[in-house]
C-alpha cells in the first residue's frame, strides 16, 4: 500500500508572516493525521520560519524548486546544500510554471532533480501535458518524453511524480477520476518498465484538487496524493483537504 502524499505548492504567495499566521492555524487542525504524509512548499523567504513552525510536527518542508549546480556565480540562484540548511526535506522539479515562464528542460530536469537526490532531499517530478497536446491525442507521447528526459540514468529512491495537466492547473478543471488514473496507469506502466521500485512510487494529480474533489480523485487506484496549488492557500481548506484523503 502507498501512504498517500498530500503537498502544498504555494507558488509566489506568502510573506514570512502570512506563513507563520498559516502554519500555526494550519497544525492544530491536522495535529492527528497519521496516515497522510504532508507536505508544504512556501516560498524560499519563508523556508527558515516555516522550519521553525514545523518542527517535531507531522508536517514536511519542500521548496518549490532548486538550480543544478552546488554554489557559484548564478545571480538568483538556490542551491540545494541551502535548502537542506534552511530545513526542506524535499523539492519540487519541473513544475509547468517552471516549464512554461523559465524555460527548463527536460535536461535541466534531470540535472536538478540529481543533484537534488545526491544531497539527499526527496523530489517531487512534475509532468503534464497541454490542452492542445491532449486534443491532438499526444498526452502519452508526451509523457514518455517528459519521463524519459528528466529520468535519464536515474532511479525512483526519493521521488514521487505528480501527474499535472496544464489545462486543469488554476483554472477549475479538474481532470476527471477517470483522466487521471489513465494518465496515472501510464505512468506506472512506464516506471515498471523502465526502472525498479515502480510499485512503491507514489503518483500524485495536481491540478484544481479541491477538498470537494480530493475523494473521488484518491478513490482511484493509480491516484497515490495530490499537488495543491489554490485549495492549499487556506489552513481550513487545505485540513480538509488532507483529511479528504484518507
Ligand atoms: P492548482 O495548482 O491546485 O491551483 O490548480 C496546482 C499546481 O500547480 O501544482
């Protein structure tokens, strides 16, 4: 059996003080949660104090992205060694967003979520197709694409993949159940295929999850958790939500 993997994807919202005001309404309500793991990714300004917040709790700290190299001259930049000194357990790689405004790759991918694993923080792998890639029949081909490039030479220790349609991300639409664990079966078919561990990796959906939707996604066998973008913004939204897992 897969523990199902709840995790919030805060985006660019939240200063360091509507974090903490967040977090310590947020805890109380999921004090008692067991059979979920938790996870919230806030802004890099707010990783230090939501690693205070979030000490002994049941609840883990991601950050929303990481760069490919170990420290140097990259204006901006984040580096991996940083976020584990900042208290992240865990990163999410090639969320569209990323894709789509800065241009990643499947190769940047690839070389993030490496480095991000050789530190030893857990990765949350995006993939996902378009509408137009799903109208013209290619969310498969795409999917293969996506695996493939930011898999390469890799294994599945440390990663969990979160099937995101970019057509369902903010918009309301979300995948049907029926959509997302076709989607989900291709992918663990693909793993079982490619690479060792398929069975015990979890396959999260991302995209408009509500705690109104969130059961009848996880009712499907393939859907292991959601990625949460919107819904994950309130403390009382967000408990449901992970309470609608179970
Ligand atoms: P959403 O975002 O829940 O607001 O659709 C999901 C995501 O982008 O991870």
């Amino acid at each position: 059996m897969r523990k199902p993997f709840i995790a919030a994807n805060w985006k660019m919202n939240k200063t360091i003080e509507e974090t903490g005001a967040f977090i310590s309404s947020f805890l109380p309500l999921v004090k008692d949660v067991r059979d979920v793991d938790i996870l919230i990714a806030p802004p890099f300004t707010s990783l230090s104090t939501a690693s205070q917040l979030l000490k002994n709790s049941n609840v883990q700290l991601g950050a929303q992205n990481v760069y490919f190299e170990e420290k140097g001259a990259f204006t901006g930049e984040i580096s991996v060694s940083m976020l584990k000194s900042a208290g992240c357990a865990c990163a999410i790689i090639g969320h569209s967003e990323r894709r789509q405004y800065f241009k990643e790759t499947d190769e940047i991918v690839n070389r993030k979520i490496r480095i991000t694993r050789d530190n030893g923080l857990d990765v949350i792998l995006c993939v996902g197709e378009s509408l137009e890639q799903r109208e013209q029949n290619k969310t498969f081909d795409v999917l293969d694409r996506q695996l493939s490039g930011s898999l390469l030479d890799l294994t599945l220790d440390g990663i969990t993949i979160a099937y995101e349609p970019i057509w369902a991300i903010g918009t309301g639409k979300t995948a049907t159940p029926e959509q997302a664990n076709e989607a989900h079966a291709f992918i663990r078919d693909w793993l079982r295929k490619h690479k060792d561990g398929a069975d015990s990796t979890r396959i999260q959906y991302g995209g408009s999850v509500t705690p109104d939707n969130v059961e009848t996604l996880m009712s499907q066998p393939e859907v292991d958790g959601a990625l949460v973008g919107g819904a994950s913004l309130k403390p009382d939204s967000f408990a449901a939500l992970v309470k609608g897992a179970l």
